[in-house]
C-alpha cells in the first residue's frame, strides 16, 4: 500500500462473483477503504476521483485511456458463465427484438456482438428494468444477468443460451467482465500484490464464501461452490488480456456503427507486459449450450 496514512479507496460490487476478490480484505490492507455499489455508480466516482481504484466492468474501461489495470485478479469465463443468459422464444436467427438487462453495460455489449457476428442480426433494443423478470417483457429474447439468470425463469423457449460459453466457442478465447482499474495519479505502493493475494485467499475459502452467500440468493450450498470454482476464473492472464482486447475491437466496431462513437482505448497494464503477474492453475472450460 501507498506509504503515507491516507486511506486508498476502492469500490466493487456486492455481487457473488466478486465475493472471493474481496473476502477478508481489510485485513490483508487495512489502509485500503472498500466502498460497495452498482457498477455504473462505481464508474463515475472512479471518473470523479471519490475512488481511486475500482472493480469496474470492462466495458466501462474502455471508455477512459487514462485509467490502468492494477492488479492480475479479475473476473472472467473461460467457457460457461452460467450468470449471464440470453433466453429466446424464437430461434435465434430470427430475433427481431432483444430486452437487456440494465445491470450491465458489459453483457450488453457482448450479446449484441455474438448476434452480430454471427448471424447479422441487429435486433431492436428495448430495456429490461432491474427487479423485473423474464415474463415481463414481450421482447423475442431477453438478456438476464446475475443470480436471476442462474434460476430458470420458467416459460417456453426455443434457446437459452450461456454468453460466457457462446463467447469462448466463436472468439476461442476467456472472456473478462471486470477488473482492478486505477485512475491516474494514485500512489497504489504494493496495493497489487495485495489484491493477488487477497484472490488467493479468497479462493482458498469459497466453502466459507458459499456459506455465507448461498442462502439469500437462492442457491444451494454446492451449487455457490460450484459457481464461484468452475465457471469463474479470476486470473487475468495472457489469454484473458488477449480476450479483452479483442473485445474492445469489437465492441468498438459496434459503437460505430451505431454512433460513429470515436475509439476506445486499448488495455494498459501496470506491469507494463502481456504476461500474468503470477502463475494461476490452469482449467480445462466445461462445455455447454450452443446457439
């Protein structure tokens, strides 16, 4: 951490999926100050200056070339996510209409780039407000996030498809959804380390996680464990920054041709390299539903 007594404040999201990146962390750096919020509301005050570091969505990265990526933990899929779905009532190919999920601008991005990609598609958009469910859009498809996208919604559907699994098939790469991000000026001293570490301990103790969080979002205890180990990966290494990079390449294509929207930047790391700052155990990604 910075060698001065000034706190370092750093947001992240109260969500499951960033529960092992934060587990036990005001012990492990007690200067820093977490403060937990939506993704949106963390990416302004990152803007701001009210954070200095902040989990922030990938897509929300790319927006500012002056901020960095501090630290080689993240959250990422190397195949199904099972957090992120996109439930069809018509055959994919014939989506006219898409509801999202206003809870990620990220996922957003991804699931009108697949449609794109691979099949030409470019649905009319319409919002899915949070706390609302599948059944109350009429939209062809809707696209869900979070704890409500890994309990069925019930109904018809001619595809459910897992982005994180449709994303590594057609790019061959892991996909990432947030990371570390510091805005510039901020004295981060050995605050990525301590992040590692932190990820580290985190991981050591997803049994304890689980127990915790499995209850109030409906899930079962193996079903928390079995989420947070084999359909997150939260290492960002050398595949997971080229997973990126294409990402923004891509999602720069969409923004314009929808807007003629100027570039966004390409990931820049405080290690300055390609390579991961540690060595994370290698996993083979699981297979699920195709298009």
């Amino acid at each position: 951490m910075p060698s001065t007594c000034n706190k370092i404040r750093l947001g992240a999201v109260s969500y499951l999926n960033t529960k092992p990146l934060i587990y036990r962390l005001s012990e492990r750096a007690p200067r820093a100050e977490l403060v937990l919020d939506v993704p949106s509301r963390l990416a302004d005050d990152l803007a701001t200056g009210k954070l200095d570091v902040a989990l922030i969505p990938s897509i929300e990265y790319f927006q500012d070339p002056s901020y960095t990526i501090v630290s080689d933990a993240c959250i990422a899929c190397r195949g199904p996510v099972l957090s992120v779905k996109l439930f069809s009532r018509v055959p994919i190919a014939k989506i006219g209409t898409l509801a999202l999920d206003e809870g990620s601008r990220t996922s957003v991005a991804l699931v009108r780039i697949l449609l794109k990609q691979q099949f030409g598609l470019v649905p009319r958009l319409e919002p899915l407000p949070l706390g609302s469910s599948v059944g109350d859009s009429a939209a062809d498809s809707v696209l869900v996030i979070g704890d409500r996208a890994m309990h069925s919604p019930g109904g018809p559907f001619a595809a459910v498809c897992d982005l994180g699994d449709e994303w590594r098939r057609w790019a061959g790469l892991p996909f990432v959804f947030a990371m570390w991000v510091a805005r510039p000026g901020v004295e981060l001293g050995d605050l990525a380390g301590l992040l590692s570490k932190v990820r580290d301990l985190g991981l050591a103790n997803l049994d304890a996680i689980a127990t915790a969080e499995a209850a109030p979002l409906g899930l079962s205890h193996p079903q928390c464990v079995a989420y947070l180990r084999d359909n997150l990966y939260f290492y960002l290494g050398p595949r997971e920054r080229a997973g990126l990079e294409r990402f923004r390449q891509l999602a720069q294509e969409l923004d314009q041709a929808a807007s003629g929207a100027g570039s966004m930047k390409a990931p820049t790391f405080a290690d300055g390299g390609p390579g991961p700052c540690g060595r994370p155990p290698e996993r083979k990604a699981t297979k699920g539903a195709s298009w």
